[in-house]
C-alpha cells in the first residue's frame, strides 16, 4: 500500500463518495489544501519525499530514516488525510456569504472561517471517527515544537499565533495583556462550544436538519466574534495561518520551514503528547500511547518500504528511457501527475462509444475463431479412436481448418503539446478511450504499452506495467506543454516496441501534425517514419482536428472527438486486421 492508496480508502470511507465526486491529489506541494471544482472538493495532499537516504520530508519537516522517523512521517500523513477529509463533509462555505458581504478584511475573515471550520471537524471527528484523533493531536505536538519566535513580531501575528496554539493545544503561546489575553479564552471557549454541537450532531445516525441548522448559526456567530475581536484590535493579517498538515491558505510563516523532527525521541514524549491530546479530552495513559506508537511503527515500515519500492521502480523505468535515443530532445522524461477521479469523469461519460467500439472489435477478432468439435473437416485421430472403443454416439471428432490469430503489440503515442491546448479534453478523452479499449482487447497487460509528449516524455503505460489506478490516474492528469517533438515521441517508443516479442507490432500517434522546436525537426520526422515501417513496425497516423497528419503516415485518419475517434479506429483496425 502506497500513501495514496490509503488516502484514496480513508476519503471513500470517511466520505462515501465515489472516486468521480470529490477529487484527491497527492503531489509534491509543501502544504495540503481543500480547493474545489465544478464537481465538489478537491483535497490536495503532500506527498512525503525522500531528501536523501537518511532523511525524508513532509509539510516542511524533516523526518530521520528511522523507526522513530518514519513513524513520526506517516502519523503526519494521516492526520492531514483525516483532517482534509472530514473537512469535505462538514464544511459549508456559503453558510459565511452574510459576513463575506460585510467584511472589512478578507484575510481576517478567511482566518475565521478557518478556525471555526477545524473545530467542527474536530467535533465530527469525535463523534463518529475517535480512532482518528490520536494521530491529529499528534500532529498538533509536531506542529507546535514549529513555531517560530514570535514574540517580537506585530500584534496581528502575535494573536493569531495565540488563536492557532489554542485550536492545536487549549493554551496560548504566550501573555499578551490581561484584557486580550481574557478575550481571547473566551473566543477559545466559543470555538469549544462549536466542537461541541458538531459532536452531538454527527454522533446521529442521521443528521437532524434543526441541529444542523444550529450548527451553521453557532458557526457563524463565533466566526463573528473572531472577526470582530481582530478588528477591535486593529488587527489585519497578512498571511492566514493553519497547521502545516491541516488546508492551508498560504506561505503558512508562523513555522519554521525546514524544522528537524525529533519527535518520539524527547524523554518527555508522552507528557507532552499527553497535553496536546487533552484538547480532544482523549485523557491519554502512557501505555496507551506507547502501544499507539509500536503499532504506528509497524505499519509505517511496510507503508514507507512500498512507497520506496515503488518510487525505486519508477527512476530505474525513467532510466530505461533516458538511453532509448540518442538524439532525444526531450527535456526530461516523467509519469503525470495522477488524478484519478478526472480519469472517472472522462471514462463515465465515454462509456457508450468505449463499450460499442469494445464490441465491434471483438467480433473482428473472433470471427474467425471456430470452436473444437465440429461435424465436417478433417478427422481428430485421437477424438475418433475414443469414440469408436466406447461406442458412443458423438459425431463431433473433426477439427477444421483455422485462421491462426497472430499476436499483437501496441504502443499509443499521444501528443499534448501546446498547439493541442483548444483539445485537451478531448485529447485526455481519446487516451481515456483508446487504454480502455486496449485493456480489454489486448489480452496481455504487458503487450501495449501509452505515452503522452510535448518538451517532456510522459510514462503512462509502460510494456512492464499492469493496467491499475495508478496508469489509469495518470491519464487524469495529462496537461498541455508548450512543444511538439514528435520524431522524438516516436523513435523512444519504436525503441521501445521493438523489445516486445509479438508477431505484429503496432504503433498509433495521435498528434495535430505539427512538429515543433528545432531546425530541421519536419524532415527529422519523416526520415524516422520511413526508419520505423522499414523495421516491420505498422504506423498509423491519428490526426486531431487536422488533416496534417495525412502527410506523412499511409494509415491516418482525423478525429475531433471521441466519436469520431470509434467509428475510424474501427475501420482502421478492420483494415490492419487483414493483413496481420
């Protein structure tokens, strides 16, 4: 199990929500942060990232290639997969529009907004998900052994600082004055009694719409209170603050940015974690967190020795690839970025014309795949001397005449340059439609193999590969680049078509048939077609809202969606299919 399976399994469970209808991105961002789409939520995570061989980092922490270590960076995992999580079915926005229409400062008010949110998210948290809440008090331990001295900066920094220490441990940084310091708690106290309503309002089975309807007005009165008391103390934050492994509003520079964990380590561990858990009234004994801890380390271990498996496997594939060609003016080679709900989207949409075209190339496969045991061709010597000694009644011992299928390999090339920038829905729509088909009309996984290009080459299937979440998450994240450097493109993946060990081998090049980038790079295309038909290699030529294509590959055809894209697909491979 990678990070990003675990976070994928925690959102559905927590949410119970299809993968289609709330987003989950896992990529190399220092902080998380809940964002939205046209669809819902989009929860943004950190990816931990291996620095060097002794050291990982993650939220802006380093994490020792220990036990301690990496029990310490997957607690923090989870707590800002949690956090982010819960934050996509307790929080309402539009319940804050009548302060938004009278707020004299945005930032003061987000910071609200965002206070008053993490603590309904605690209180879901402790009606329905108390197994969760160890690992975010210990993230609120880490978080705090982060902040910066503050005591010499502005008066807004300075509260704020206070406002986030009660959120992460029920007590203030430091002593402001005796007036602030008391208004203050009694904000903390309100923010409390929102933890509280959220608590008796998800520990129902069912929400009740007149508690939910309190929630949302008690909500809303702290978050007044809170804008209210920073304007009193013409305060105006500049950077809104969050817990480094909560969803975060900005540079987030209460913390320091490159802080060694050492956490676990301190012989004061338990009691200091015993304090940040008493603001979930967890009331924690040291065995408890001890034996916390050794489970946590455990699945740590296995989690981390996956995830290291799998990042090994991915460099020792992009290596391969940096030696296929010479001549490569490729900039780097890479995986997408994975998103696999947008995967979902696409492939909900398309399933109508990816089923049809499934369908009829089936039945062009199979046509001629007659079955065992006819009544006329050639007798089955075997069959026939069974039958006669057990003087059965069967006539079935006869085998006919067969057109041997050969077997094939593919590899789709997919251009997302820049000159495809008006198409790229549809350019991720056809390569949703042409893996699908090839997942189900290549029996063998290892037989086709897809890649996208532009100034960089992109890894989405590679021959070694299986077809997962994983190739299916990268398409999701295709986007456009800025260059077309399609004899590139395709001579990397004939070199690469070329170790396969099928009969025929096939290569499909979708592109606008622009080559871009360097001198010469038009007459560099044909001479490496005319390089890759003479080595055996079928090229055909899909043409994407241009005919250019038709120039220089025999097979070709234009598409400008996904429909036109079955109907020539099949005709084409009908084609191809006789000759094979």
């Amino acid at each position: 199990m990678k990070p990003i399976d675990f976070a994928w399994g925690t959102l559905r469970t927590i949410t119970q929500k299809q993968p289609n209808e709330v987003k989950l991105l896992v990529d190399d961002i220092e902080y998380p942060s809940l964002e939205t789409d046209s669809v819902g939520f989009v929860v943004h995570l950190s990816s931990p990232q291996k620095r060097r061989d002794n050291l990982y980092r993650l939220h802006g922490m380093y994490f020792d290639n220990d036990v301690k270590g990496k029990a310490s960076l997957w607690r923090m995992f989870r707590a800002s997969v949690y956090h982010l999580c819960l934050h996509t079915v307790s929080t309402e926005y539009q319940i804050y529009k009548p302060l938004s229409d009278s707020a004299t400062s945005t930032n003061n008010l987000l910071f609200a907004i965002s206070q008053v949110e993490d603590y309904a998210v605690k209180g879901h948290m402790s009606a329905k998900w108390r197994g969760l809440l160890l690992d975010t008090a210990y993230a609120n331990y880490l978080c705090t052994q982060r902040f910066r001295d503050l005591r010499e900066s502005d008066k807004s920094t300075r509260i704020s600082a206070n406002l986030l220490s009660y959120s992460m441990t029920g007590k203030p940084l430091f002593s402001l004055s005796t007036v602030t310091d008391k208004r203050l708690r009694a904000l903390h106290n309100s923010l409390l009694e929102v933890a509280a309503l959220a608590e008796r309002v998800y520990i129902a089975t069912r929400v009740n719409s007149r508690e939910k309807l309190e929630l949302d007005s008690t909500k809303l009165m702290a978050a007044q209170r809170i804008t209210d008391f920073l304007e009193d103390e013409s305060c105006d934050i500049a950077d809104i603050p969050s817990p480094p492994f909560a969803d975060n509003h900005g540079p987030n520079l209460l913390f320091e940015s490159s802080a060694e964990v050492v956490a676990g380590k301190s012989k004061d561990f338990v009691s200091l974690l015993q304090g940040a858990s008493s603001e979930f009234s967890l009331g924690l004994s040291s065995v408890e967190i001890n034996d916390s801890e050794r489970l946590t380390e455990q699945e740590s271990q296995t989690v981390i020795a996956d995830w290291e498996y799998s990042l090994a496997s991915m460099k020792k594939m992009v290596d391969l690839y940096k030696t296929l060609d010479a001549k490569s003016h490729f900039e780097a080679f890479l995986f997408p970025r994975e998103d696999y709900a947008e995967f979902l989207r696409a492939r909900t949409r398309l399933i109508g014309p990816i089923r049809l075209v499934l369908d009829r190339l089936r039945a062009i496969r199979f046509t001629s795949d007659d079955s065992q045991g006819k009544e006329s061709g050639y007798v089955d010597i075997p069959t026939a001397i069974q039958v006669v000694a057990s003087k059965s009644d069967r006539n079935d011992v006869f085998i006919q005449e067969e057109n041997e299928l050969r077997s094939e390999a593919w590899a789709i090339v997919l251009d997302s340059s820049k000159s495809l920038e008006t198409f790229q829905g549809e350019v991720r729509d056809i390569a949703v439609c042409l893996t699908e088909v090839a997942k189900d009309l290549i029996p063998n996984p290892n037989s086709w193999a897809c890649y996208s290009f532009n100034e960089n080459l992109y890894i989405i299937k590679d021959f070694a590969e299986i077809p997962s979440n994983a190739t299916k998450s990268r398409i999701g994240g295709l986007s456009a680049g800025l260059k077309t450097l399609l004899p590139d493109a395709i001579r990397i993946a004939a070199n690469r078509l070329k170790t396969a060990s099928e009969d025929v081998k096939v290569m499909l090049i979708i592109s606008d048939g622009f080559p871009l980038e360097y001198e010469g790079i038009d007459g560099e295309l044909i001479e490496t077609i005319d390089k890759i038909r003479k080595s055996g290699i079928q090229l055909i030529g899909m043409g994407i809202g241009s005919s250019s294509m038709k120039k220089y590959f025999r097979t070709n055809f234009t598409v400008t969606s996904p429909f036109d894209l079955m109907k020539n697909f099949i005709n084409t491979y009908t084609e191809l299919s006789s000759s094979f």
